[in-house]
C-alpha cells in the first residue's frame, strides 16, 4: 500500500521543517511548499498524474497568498482534497472560516506532535469509511424552511470533520437531535453516542460520571467505575448545558480537548481517550467568559464550529410537517388511529386547530409542540384532533372570550386583563379541577410541571401590596 502524501503549506522555515519531521518519523510521504503559491505551482503540476496529494497542511497567515486564498485556488483547479489548518493562538476567527470553507480539522500554533499525528490519523479513518447514504442525512431533520434546510447543510459538512462542535438555541428547540445527527453522519456512527445534562447533576457526581473512579477513591467507592468519557471511545458526548459545567471541572475538560486524554478520581495513570465532544447551551458563553463565570480557553476550544439552532417561531411554516411527524409518532406509540379531515389537511387533525398550531408563538420550542400533540393524540377518540383537544392557552388565541374546559367548566375572560392574569386564572382553574396535583394540572394545560411551580413560588414570594 502506498504512502499517506501529505502537501505542507507554510511560509516560516522553522514551523515547516519541524512539521515535516514530525510527519516523515510517522513514514508518511510529505512534500512541502513555503507558500500559497509554490503549493499551487506543485498541485498544477501534479494534474493528470498520480502525484496529487491525500491531504493538506496549511498555515493561514502568508504573504502573498494566504491560506484561505490558497485553499479557493486549489478548488477551483477541481482538487477535492481534504486540509487541516494551521493559525496561531488567539486568531480563533481563522478557524472559524476554515471549519466553513470544510477543513476537516485545524491546529493551534504552537501544537504539540501527538496532535498533529492524532489530526493525520482520523482523517485517513475518514477516507477509509464507508459514505453515508442520504436516507441518514435526511431522517433527522423534520421541515423544508430555509432555516432548516441551511441547518442541515452545515451540520453534513461538520460532521465529516473531527471538530468540537458548540451547538446554541433554546430549551427545547432540538439541539440534541442537531448533535445526534452530527454524530449519525460521521465516521463514528457505528461507536456510542452518549449525553449528559451538565445541569441536572450536582457537582461532586458530575466529576465522577464524566472521569470515572478507581476503588477507594472516595467514601462509597467500593469498586472502579468508567466515566463517559471512556464509555464514548470511538464515539461521540454531548455535553448538554455545557455552561452550568462546574468552573472546577472546565480546565479539566480542556484537558481531553486538547489531549485526548483523562484521569480518573483517585488515578495516578491517565488514559488514552479517542472521543469527539459536542457541547450545547441556551446560554450566551461570551457574556459568562465575560463575567469569569466560563473558561475562556475553553470557550474558544469548543468554538470552532458553531451551529445555531432556529426557535421554531422563526420556521413556522414548518408546523405542518413537525404536527404531521408527531401525530403519527404518538398515535403509534398508544395505540390510536387518526384519520383524514379533508384533501388539504395534515391527517388527524382539522384545519381551525391547525390554525391555532400555526398561529402560537412557541415559547417552548419543539418540546412545547410535542407534549401539546401528545396530549391531544391521548385525549382524543375520534381520531381528529380538533380546537378544544388542545391546551386552555392555544385556545385562547383564537379570541374566544369563552372557553370550555375539558371538564366541562366554562372559563370567563374579561376583556382587559392581562396576559399575566389570565394564565394566573388558568393556573388556578387546572389545579381546582385536579385537586391540587401539579401534574395534573400541567398536563391539562399542556406545559412542563415545573412551569406550574415556578408560577406558584414566584406569586407566593411577591409582598402583597398595602
């Protein structure tokens, strides 16, 4: 078999002679070009014949031709031949083109060998895996919105890389399902996929959940347990809500994104991790670095690919295909059948309360949508979802200045009051009708428990006036 060829591109003398080192002690085959130009000169060269490179290393900052003209020259001349960038510390913005224009992975100068070598051999597993079939590219995103559609373009192009990925939007809004999708169309598809909410772990466990423990490294561990940082080898961890991650564990995160590497509690050994991390956030990391609430070397570490998940009040003419998805999903999953309103209607449910989908806002996203089509599909029994199968809120957004519970209850708004006020008085009314309990009352409205209690504790902490 022949040798891994390798073109690098670099106009300092002393970064290029090591790097090529570095690389011919790996034996692979490296010819070098101390600018954009030289290297272009060699690739027209090399046209027609067997010479053309299997990869490309190249610095970004060159007189001359620098390397994001370098990489744009090459492609036109019809080379389809994946790089790695290289940029100095602190020029984030370079890599940040670089992961856009589909480098496949970038360094940091100055970089240390194993990272190098570690960069070169994922991408030869890259070229060596099987190509993803469309059908995988597809069944993860629901909708035809430009939003959408640009979304799922750039997540085909990240996940052909190596690269961290930070993935922003609000609660709710499928940020998971964004980095399961990451994870379904790379190389590591057939390895774990792990997540963990950074959130909803206290942090003394989350430590221990994300590095493991050898026995006796702490009161209660009577054996040795595998963090998920192991337990993800070859494949991929989210890191959800990756900005309530303790700061006491953020250099030590870091340390697994730059070396592949961890220790587990009560080690002395690290171990060799081979794990791709995507991290994700409703939060603004810049504004916490800012107040030295969040690392900022990590923060640039994660932010080399940011992809930014739409509210699904900006894609509401994806409604009607995510209400179609999840009639069909819940009435499969309880036994339900649903039927056909009309030529133009989604089936099992009928156009006024399709109106009312499309006309909500969504504060709670995706998640929001699902649980209020959930209820409907359990509620329901003539296989049409209609008006008053959905939550109290929805209803009332068609004006109505009288709406029927379904327990028959007749709930009078007054003209004039206040958002605020009305949710107050439907708050009340579901909990009346469910005796207090919580759940029930959530479920009758169709939001998250926790928006009960939220409401509840907040009027309980407002003095009264006087």
């Amino acid at each position: 078999m022949s040798a891994f060829k390798i073109l690098l591109v670099d106009d300092d003398p002393q970064s290029l002679d090591s790097t090529r080192r570095i690389l011919e002690h790996s034996e692979y085959s490296v010819d070098v070009a101390s600018s954009g130009l030289v290297a272009i000169e060699r690739l027209k060269q090399g046209q027609g014949t067997q010479q053309k490179p299997d990869l490309i290393v190249t610095d970004v900052r060159m007189p001359g031709m620098n390397g994001m003209e370098f990489v744009e020259a090459y492609q036109k001349l019809g080379y389809n031949i994946p790089f790695v960038v290289m940029t100095a510390f602190g020029q984030v913005q370079d890599a940040v083109w670089a992961m856009k224009a589909g480098a496949v992975d970038f360094l940091l100068k100055p970089f240390k060998r194993q990272q190098l070598l570690d960069a070169v051999v994922q991408i030869q597993k890259l070229h060596a895996a099987p190509v993803v079939s469309p059908a995988v590219q597809v069944k993860d995103f629901v909708g035809s919105s430009r939003k959408i559609r640009e979304l799922q373009l750039l997540v085909e192009q990240v996940a052909r890389t190596e690269a961290s990925v930070l993935v922003l939007g609000e609660s709710g809004s499928g940020k998971e399902r964004v980095a399961r999708a990451i994870h379904d169309m790379s190389s590591r598809a057939s390895k774990p996929f792990i997540a963990i909410n950074c959130a909803a772990i206290p942090e003394n466990l989350l430590e221990s959940e994300l590095f493991g423990y050898e026995k006796g490294a702490f009161s209660g561990a009577i054996s040795s347990k595998m963090g998920l940082l192991e337990a993800a080898q070859g494949g991929t961890l989210l890191l959800d809500e990756i900005g309530d991650m303790p700061m006491s564990l953020q250099p030590k995160l870091l340390r697994v994104l730059e070396d592949q590497k961890v220790r587990r509690l009560g080690a002395h050994q690290e171990r060799q991790v081979d794990v791709r991390i995507v991290a994700s956030t409703h939060q603004n990391l810049q504004d916490q670095v800012r107040r030295g609430q969040f690392r900022q070397d990590l923060f640039y570490r994660l932010d080399v690919m940011t992809l930014a998940v739409p509210p699904l009040r900006d894609r509401l003419e994806d409604v009607p295909e995510l209400t179609q998805y999840f009639l069909e999903k819940y009435a499969c999953e309880h036994g339900r059948a649903i039927r056909q309103a009309g030529r133009e209607a989604i089936r099992g449910i009928d156009t006024e309360a399709q109106a009312l989908l499309i006309r909500h806002s969504w504060p709670g996203n995706i998640r929001e949508l699902s649980n209020v089509l959930e209820r409907a599909v359990v509620l329901n029994t003539s296989g049409l979802i209609q008006k008053s199968d959905l939550p109290m809120h929805l209803q009332m957004a068609a004006g109505a200045e009288v709406i029927t519970a379904s327990s028959g209850e007749q709930v009078t708004i007054s003209l004039g009051m206040s958002l605020k006020e009305i949710e107050d008085l439907m708050i009340q009314k579901a909990l009346a009708a469910t005796g207090g309990d919580r759940g029930g009352a959530a479920k009758l409205l169709g939001v998250n428990e926790r928006t009960i209690y939220r409401r509840i504790s907040k009027k309980d902490r407002t003095p009264s006036a006087e």
